[in-house]
C-alpha cells in the first residue's frame, strides 16, 4: 500500500522519537502580557530547527519504515549496466505518486489547521494591539487638555490680574478695558491730567493762558512736568476722590497682586512640569506605536510568507503528480567512463523540484512560530512599558493637579462648592499599581470588543466571505492537528549527506556542501558556513542547522529603521541552495581505481548571455562540479542515488 510508506507526522509519530517544531493553536486570551502562549515558549529559531531531528535512517536518507516492495514498478526502465558495481537502489524508489498524494493530503490539511488557528491568533493581537494604541493616545489626549487647562486658568487669571492692577491704577478706557500699549496708555493719562488740571485751575482762560506761554520746543513748562509724570501709573488712590472708592480702590490692588501670583505659579511651576509630562510621554508613544506597528507588519508579512510558500509547494506539487515513475522529468542522472562522445542523453527541459518549495513551506511556518514568541516578548514588554509609563504619568499628574487646585482653591476660597467635588475626585483616585494595571487591561478589553463588533458588522453588511487558500478548500482542519517536521524528512528527499564540493575554476577550493537528491531527480548543494566547524561526514542535521539564520523582530533598537517584510525575505534568501542541479541533464564521471572518492557532474544548461551569443550553434552549454566523499563506497552509493529513476 502506497499510503503506508508515507513516514507519519503529527502527535501520533512525535512518540517514535521525532521532535516536531510547534505550531499550536493560539489561547483563547491573546493579549501580549507576560503570559506565556501556546507558541512553544521562550525557544529561538535555532532550537526549533536544531530539534527538527530526522528518524532512524536505514543509510539511504528514508525512513526505515518505508518499504514499497523488492520488484522494480511496472514501465521503469532497468537501470543501465556499467562498468562501476554500484550498490543497490533504495527499495524506497520510485517514489510512487500514491506516496506523494498521501503525503500532500497530510500537509494540506496541516496547512488547514494552522489557518483557521493563526488567522484567530493574528486577529486577536491585531485588536489588542489597535486597543493598545487607542489607550495610548488616550493618555497623550488627557495630558494635553490638563495642559490647555492649567495654560487657560494662567491666562485667565493674568488678564484679571492686568484689569485690576488697571483698575487700580486708573488705566481702564471708557469701556472699562486695561489699557496695556505704553503709547496709548500715555496719552490716556494725558487727557485725563489735562481735565484735572483745567478743573483745578482758577478762573476760566486761566488754564488757557498757562497754556498758551510755550517754549521754544512747542510745549509749555507746566503741561511737560506733568507729563512727565504721567509713564509712572499712581499706585494709591488715597487723596483723590471722595474717599467713597478709597477702600474698593485698594482691594483691586491687593486682588491683582493675588492673582498675579497665582498666574505666576502656573506659568513658572505647573506649565513646565506637565509640558515636561506631555512631551516625555510623546516621545515614549511614538517609539511604542512604530515599534508596535512593525511587530504587527512582520507578523503580517510572515504568514504571507507562509501563504505564498504553500500556494508555490501546493502547485509544484499538484502539477509532480501529473508525471509517471518513468517520466523523464524523474529520469536518473547518466554515467560515462569519462568518454564524453557517450555522452547521448537526451535534455530535459523545464524540470522542477517540489521538495525545495516544501522546505520552503516548512521552513516559513518555522519562521513563523518563531516570529510569533518572539514578537509576544516584545509585545508582553510594550504592556509592560506602558503600564509603567501609565503609573508615572498619572502619579505626576495627579500630584501636580492637587498642588494646582490647592493654589485654585486658596485663590477661590469663596467658590468651595465648585472646587470641592473636584479635589475630592482628584483625592480619591486610586492610585496603587495593581489597581491601575487593572484599570488598563479592562479598558484594553473593552476596546478590543468594540472594534471587534464594528468589524464584524461591517464585513457583515460588506458581504465578505473567508477565503481559502489553494487546496484548502473542503479540507477538514481537524486533520491536520500534528506538528511540522525539519524538511529533512519530507517523503520529497532521497539522500542527503555533508560531503566536499569543488567548481571547475582553476583556484576554486574544497568546501564543506550539505548534498541532498530528492525525489523530481534534483541535486542540491548547499555549502555550509566555516563558522560552524563541519567536515565530510557530519550529521546532515547538524549541517541544516548551521544554514539557518537566526529570526530577528522588530525591537527598540531597530524600529526606526524597519521596512516591512524586509527581514522576513532576507531571510528566505539565505535558506537557498548555492546550486542545483537537474539530474536527467547531468553526466556522472569516475573511475573506481583512482581510489580518490572524487567524482565529477556535468549538467547541460540552457545557453545565455555571451555564452549565447558565442556559440550560436548550441542551444546548451555545460557546467561542471566535483564531489568528494569520505570512501569509494559512499561515492557509489551517491552516484547510484543519482542515476536511480525517481
């Protein structure tokens, strides 16, 4: 039975001794706190793949439990004889398309599952998070009317402060409004000397002739020392009058100087200290929002990754199916002895591999995962931050509000039924942080609701329907309830082993390659970094673990200069073999007796650029590589894998 070499996945293989990367559903309380979610904890990337581990392999890169019977499958061709013994084919090839349609039932209803479990996930922080910058820029609103408050209470009183100290100083205009301009204010006090002059002055034309004895600058002696006097505001208005306004005169002296003092205090103590609270918290929201809004884009970007990776395998996939075993698209790679004129096999075009776009698959639900409890962390510190932020700013303002009304108080001593009710809410606020903490989370809660409704209703009146993606449809996600494993043991892979690798340059070198042949007759080279310190021969687990880079989320040191859904493709680009080669296209070069372990490929590839323009009678060109292994034997295994029929 076909379906019965399909290696298991999921819950029920986790207990033969396979670790899985996780990709569970999300808790039914998303909310980015400290509170740890079902997304495998505090693990990195690397710890994901380095557990990716492989089951028991039998020497041929398949799962010992594989097994699709000793007879070759009817219509594959016998492999042609040479004159190297080569060990036998893995009696896990060809792999059959039953094998393959098993396998892709899996995953799509895998891919079903993680679905509908991140699409409740990434919907729910994405209202947590809108809530959480509603609250935000509720607290930056509320400090900035305290402010326009305090800034209008020192306005008001400094202009009753100046209309007293006017009224005081006899300096109010006919309509009782202060007179402020030094110019105006001079020539208002002029007239109003002129009448007490004229009124003081004797017999009438006495005022007149005084007036009229100018001197040589056009003024009179009398009218100039008087109006000299004048830029000086009199500050007493004892000894004029009728003693009536004597007492009230006074008072709106003492009244401006009260308020002005009041106004002063504002603007010298409270102004500054709540401006000093506004722009601080400013600052701290902005960072928190750009910050915020990268983490929600990355994790955007990255399940779009996945959604694109899944559409790209799915096809492959969909379309792998359409070749029989003997299709020449799965054909072997060919041997010669080192003659190139035997070199007669036919070209196949357009070949395609479907395990390089299922690793890229597994791999970005990987990405994912990993993406997701990091940018949690992040997250749960933002709420952190804020509520720290929240208890600051509202342990500042309050104490400076209380000092405010104080002062207000004082000054309005007479209006105690309208302060009182404010000093005492102001008292009695709570202003211990478990209190506040809670006071945030319900109001986050609340908001997270309404957006919800709102969102609802509108996508329900929109008519918008769910859409899935291709494949998925009528899938049953419950199916799909197991966990995903490394790429190195899809059903897609046939050997895969770290050996050397050498190009065809004259100063080109051996270097450590993880090699991987799988089953659409492709060979894989990824070279593995120095840094990491393998050798022929080293676990290929180890070697795929070395090539993946670390997951880095938007953090405080790199909001600022974020770009969406950079860091998500950068890193695909480096999980990219550094070649590959289709294997109906290659010839396989060795010759036993070297007894070096080396033997070479030579892939025709379609001819371009200069290349084509060179050699006008070609349509192909050739590209070579050797491989080096640690024996003789091993490279016959290898060459037998590649010249096998897949």
């Amino acid at each position: 039975d076909a379906a019965s070499s399909v290696p298991k996945e999921g819950p029920t293989a986790a207990g033969e001794g396979e670790e899985t990367v996780e990709s569970e559903a999300p808790p039914s309380d998303p909310a980015p706190e400290g509170e740890k979610n079902d997304d495998g904890g505090d693990d990195a990337l690397a710890a994901k793949v380095e557990s990716m581990d492989v089951s028991e392999d039998d020497g041929t890169g398949k799962d010992a439990t594989v097994d699709d019977g000793d007879e070759q499958p009817a219509g594959v061709p016998k492999t042609p004889s040479t004159s190297i013994d080569l060990p036998p084919i893995a009696p896990s090839l060809p792999v059959t398309n039953a094998s393959r349609t098993a396998s892709l039932s899996k995953l799509r209803a895998y891919e079903a599952a993680r679905r509908s479990a991140y699409r409740t996930k990434l919907a729910s922080s994405s209202l947590y998070w809108r809530s959480f910058r509603e609250l935000l820029h509720a607290s930056i609103e509320e400090t900035e009317r305290a402010e326009q408050i305090l800034k209008a209470s020192a306005e008001s009183n400094t202009a009753y402060a100046i209309s007293l100290r006017a009224a005081h100083n006899d300096t109010l205009d006919e309509q009782g409004r202060p007179v402020v301009d030094p110019k105006k204010r001079k020539k208002l006090m002029e007239g109003r000397e002129r009448r007490r002059e004229k009124a003081s002055a004797g017999p009438a034309g006495t005022l007149l002739t005084s007036l009229e004895s100018e001197t040589d600058d056009g003024k009179s002696k009398t009218a100039a020392a008087a109006v000299s006097k004048l830029h000086v505001p009199d500050k007493s208005f004892s000894g004029r009058g009728n003693g009536i306004l004597d007492a009230l005169v006074e008072s709106q002296g003492v009244m401006a100087d009260r308020f002005a003092e009041y106004a002063k205090y504002v603007y010298d103590e409270a102004v500054p200290e709540i401006v000093e609270i506004r722009q601080a918290l400013v600052m701290e929201v902005t960072l928190m929002e750009k910050m915020g809004d990268a983490i929600q884009e990355d994790l955007d970007a990255a399940e779009r990754e996945v959604h694109d990776a899944w559409d790209s395998f799915y096809s492959s996939a969909e379309k792998s199916l359409s070749f029989a075993n003997t299709n020449n698209m799965r054909r072997g790679a060919g041997m010669t002895n080192g003659d190139q004129a035997a070199d007669s096999a036919t070209f196949v075009d357009n070949c395609s591999d479907v395990w390089v776009q299922e690793m890229r698959y597994r791999m970005s639900v990987a990405f994912l995962s990993t993406a997701w409890e990091k940018s949690s962390k992040e997250l749960a510190s933002l709420f952190g931050t804020l509520k720290s932020t929240e208890c600051s700013r509202r342990f500042r303002l309050r104490e400076l509000l209380i000092a405010f009304v104080n002062r207000q108080e004082r000054l309005w001593m007479s209006l105690p039924s309208i302060l009182t009710p404010v000093m005492k809410d102001l008292v009695d606020k709570p202003l211990d942080r478990e209190s506040i903490e809670g006071e945030v989370q319900t109001n986050i809660r609340v908001r997270a609701q309404g957006l919800q409704k709102e969102e609802a209703k509108a996508e329900k009146l929109a008519g918008n329907k769910e859409k899935s993606g291709p494949g998925l449809k009528g899938v049953d996600p419950t199916k799909g309830n197991y966990n995903l494993t490394s790429p190195l043991v899809s059903d897609l892979l046939v050997k895969a082993n770290v050996i050397e690798k050498k190009s065809s340059g004259m100063m080109s070198s051996w270097k450590t390659t993880l090699a991987i042949v799988t089953a659409d007759s492709f060979l894989h080279l990824f070279e593995v970094p120095s840094s990491a310190k393998l050798g022929s021969g080293s676990a290929p687990e180890v070697a795929f673990h070395a090539l993946v880079p670390p997951v880095e989320v938007t953090n405080a040191d790199t909001a600022k200069t974020h770009v969406t859904g950079k860091v998500v493709k950068d890193w695909f680009k480096m999980l990219s073999p550094s070649m590959s080669l289709a294997l109906p296209n290659c010839t396989i070069t060795f010759k036993d007796e070297d007894e070096t372990c080396v033997f070479e490929i030579a892939e025709k590839v379609p001819s371009s650029g200069a290349s084509s323009m060179m050699m006008m009678s070609k349509k192909t060109t050739t590209r070579k590589v050797s491989l080096r292994t640690l024996s003789n034997e091993q490279s016959k295994e290898w060459i037998a894998a590649m010249k096998a029929n897949k």
